[in-house]
C-alpha cells in the first residue's frame, strides 16, 4: 500500500531545493495518533495561513527521515488530507494544498470574542465560577450546540475542524 | 502476499523448546515489531525466517511461499545480527569490498553515497567507528542488496537516544523510497508506535499477540468502574488486566468491535501501543490473535477470542 507514493517521489528527490512552508512535529505524550497530529498540524497552518494554494507538503521521505516515523503514517495523514478536499497528490510530484478553510474575518472575529467577554463570560465570573468550570461549561456548550447542528453542516470540503472527528 | 507466513513452526533445543506452535501470516508492506521478554523465542524465530536455523516442526516460508533459506529467499532478504558482524580490522571500503564479492546483487555506488551522506569515510577502519557507526555501517550494506525484506535483531540495543533516532531515521527514509518490508525485535517498547504498524508478540516460545497496530490499539480499552460490576465486564469481554482499589475496578480489556453501552458508573478510556504491550507481557495467560491464525494451532490453549 505505500509503494506506490513514495516509489513515484523518487523521481523528483534531486530536486531537493524546494523547501516546504511548514515542519512537522510530534509529541509522543499528547496520546493523539501520530497521523492525526499531522493532519492537525496542517488544518492549523491552513488555517493561519502559513499554507496556501499551490504550496507543497513536506516530501514524505523528508518528513520520515526528520521525525523517523513510519512512511505509512504521513501517507495516511496525507490522503485524510486530500479526502477532506484541500490537497491532492500528484504522482511523480508530491502533494499540493489545492483548497483553504473558509477564514473568518479579523473584524469578525473581534466582534464575537468582544460579545463573549462583555456577555457570557461576564455573567460567568460574577456567578462565581473558577477558570476550569467556565471552560468545562464552554466545552459542554459548545458540544450541545455542535450536536443541535448536526448534519447540517454542508458536505464540508471547505471547513473542517481537524479536532477528532476526521478519524473515522 | 505474505512476507513471512508460518505454520505450527517449532524450534526445539536439546529439551528445550524455544519456539513452540507458531503460526502466523505477515503481509508485505509493514513495518513489523517483533517483542517479549527475554528468551521468548524471538531470535529463534527470526533466525528459522532467514534460513540461519531449521525448523523442529512445521514450516515456514517468505515472500510469496519460498522456502525460508532456500537460495531464491537468501538472495531477497537482508539479515542484521544483534551483535552487528563487521570485521573490525577491516577498512569501510574494504568492508563494502567483501559485501560485494560475497552478494549477487550488491549496489555499491548506493552505499557509498549513503555513507558519505551519514559522514562515514570509507578509510576507516571498522573497528574504530562508533557502535552508531556501525550500525549505520551494517544497515547501509543490507540496504545495497536491495532487499524485499529486511530483517533486524535487536538493531537499537547499545545506541545511544541520538544514534537511536538517527539509525531508525535511515531505515524509514529507506522504506519510503524502497517500500521494502522490515520486521525487527526490540525491547524499546515507548518508541514502537512510531515506527512500527503491525506488532507481533511473543511469549514463552509462542505467539501472544499478532495484528495491525491500529486494530490492536482500537480494540482494547481500559475500562474503570465500581468493583460490583467487574464480573459483569468480565462475562462481556476478554479481560487483560484487572487492577482493583477499595471503590474502584480498573480492567485493560479486548473490546474488538466494539463496546456497547457500559453499567452504570464505569467510563472507557484509549490504550496506548505501550500500556497494551505491558499488560500482555504481565500476563502471559492472555492473548490476541487474528481469526485465521487461531485455525492452525494444534493445542489452543487459553484464546480469548
């Protein structure tokens, strides 16, 4: 089953001069498996934009020989990837990220953290709660409405949180 | 196609048995972890794959059904010793020379310019590298004869962490670029789960538990709860590990293909590859084997199927 990529990324291994944007990294601790930090790792440099359309990820040789884990692993990671629409991988080439998340925007964003500061959050510290029951209450909240939404959420090439469910 | 495929293998030494009842079938395209304490056969085992050591009883063949040894299957593995066989008082080049002359496919231009790569220089003498050198050094030269398979004993036993890292680094850059099949034994159990996707354990001179890592690491739980219902678990699934505190029970246990709604009050949680290994290893009694190896062995003892 991992024949096929790396054998076909040979083709292009002197041309060692194109850097990758990004670096992976592992923590052995976090319990989380090693390909799903990866596929983390990228959802979150999508979304901060250090990774854009047209960039390359990291070759999988490279990525092996640098962390030394097991090639299968980043070709898992990398076809999650591709599965929830943002990259695609070229035979011969490697994998390129196609598509970004939907970012909302700065101003946007501000206005909601203001409204949660001003509002909710508020409320909470003057009920008296400590720093882990509001974010033990948050997360609760948060999971209701998520679960309220549902299978609403449009086929979801363009957003994706990357948090767990892609394990599938 | 199986890279190693075993039938009722059975090593016996004097009156001993070393290896006893395997049976087991590894497909092609792993990255194989070999573990068990100390004298639970793996060496024997490894040895009976690369035709270093004939079977007692039953068979076992590589790569598609050849006969292990036969000459076919030698010149398509590569076989790293624990003890790392180099002549000391040889040069790198020197040591390259002999590899060649004694291996029909031998891609000397490769070695020389992984060694280069790592900054080993070929006039060294051998005797004078560093124990990561050489290990470097016996890698480089099993990876020249462009294997299918490739197999290690103990290769990380003695390497210092960085050595550790840097040696297992050059077999996965290996591996992505040849898309060999690797089976080694290691006794590093916190560093398998990078590496390795398919785990074979052994115990007492058979095999305790067998599978894909991520089918082992998903169908096994620890599942924590009050004490009185601990029974009730146990009727519901193979039970691992079982640790009991005053009011709370605590049950490593095999959940396969799922677990259904729990009593009252009991929580499951994740294993780790590490946990998982551990609690086999503390109890020999227990194990997991895939479906089809189970049909092969002659006296099924204690399967928690």
């Amino acid at each position: 089953m991992t024949v096929d990529k790396p054998s076909a990324e040979r083709g292009s291994a002197d041309s060692g001069h194109t850097v990758s944007p990004i670096n992976f990294r592992i923590d052995p601790r976090s319990g989380v498996p090693i390909y799903l930090q990866l596929v983390n790792q990228v959802n979150h440099a999508l979304r901060l934009g250090h990774l854009r359309q047209g960039d390359q990820l990291p070759r999988v040789r490279d990525v092996v020989g640098s962390l030394s884990i097991n090639p299968n692993t980043v070709v898992k990671a990398y076809r999650e990837i591709e599965r929830a629409g943002y990259a695609v991988g070229r035979p011969g080439q490697g994998t390129f990220i196609v598509a970004t998340p939907r970012v909302t925007p700065a101003e946007k964003l501000n206005g909601l953290r203001r409204s949660l500061v001003r509002g909710w959050l508020s409320d909470a510290i003057a009920a008296g709660l400590d720093h882990d029951e509001i974010t033990a209450l948050f997360t609760a909240a948060l999971r209701d409405s998520e679960i309220a939404i549902g299978s609403s959420e449009p086929g979801g090439t363009a957003q994706r949180d990357g948090q767990g469910e892609a394990v599938a | 196609m199986s890279v190693i495929e075993t039938s009722g293998l059975g090593k016996q030494y004097r009156d001993i048995w070393a290896l006893r009842d395997c049976t087991m079938a590894i497909p092609a395209g792993r990255i194989v972890a070999l573990v068990g304490p100390n004298g639970a056969g793996k060496t024997t085992l490894l040895h009976l794959t690369v035709g270093l050591a004939r079977a007692t009883t039953g068979s076992v063949t590589v790569l598609g059904g050849a006969p292990a040894g036969s000459l076919w299957a030698l010149e398509r593995i590569a076989f790293v010793a624990q003890d790392v066989p180099l002549y000391g008082y040889l040069s790198v080049a020197e040591m390259l020379d002999l590899a060649a002359n004694m291996n029909r496919r031998f891609d000397r231009r490769r070695s020389e310019s992984r060694l280069s790569e790592l900054g080993i220089a070929l006039g060294h003498k051998v005797g004078k590298l560093s124990g990561g050198q050489r290990a470097q050094l016996a890698l480089t030269i099993a990876f020249s004869r462009h294997p299918d398979l490739l197999v290690l004993d103990e290769p990380l036993s003695g390497l210092d962490p960085l050595a550790r890292h840097d040696f297992m680094a050059s077999l996965m850059i290996a591996v992505a670029e040849d898309g060999l099949s690797v089976v080694f034994s290691s006794h590093v159990i916190s560093e398998l789960e990078r590496v390795a996707d398919y785990l074979v354990l052994l115990s007492g001179g058979r095999v305790q538990v067998m599978g894909e890592i991520s089918e082992l690491v998903a169908g096994h739980a620890t599942l924590s709860g009050p004490p009185v219902d601990a029974g009730r678990i146990a009727e519901r699934f193979a039970v691992v590990q079982s640790q009991r505190a005053g009011r709370q029970a605590q049950l490593l246990v095999r959940t396969g293909n799922g677990q259904g709604a729990l009593p009252e009050g009991w929580d499951s949680a994740e294993v780790t590859l590490e946990e998982l290994v551990l609690a086999y290893l503390r109890e020999p009694s227990a194990c997991a084997l895939p479906g089809p190896a189970l049909v092969g062995l002659p006296s099924p003892k204690g399967t928690t199927a």
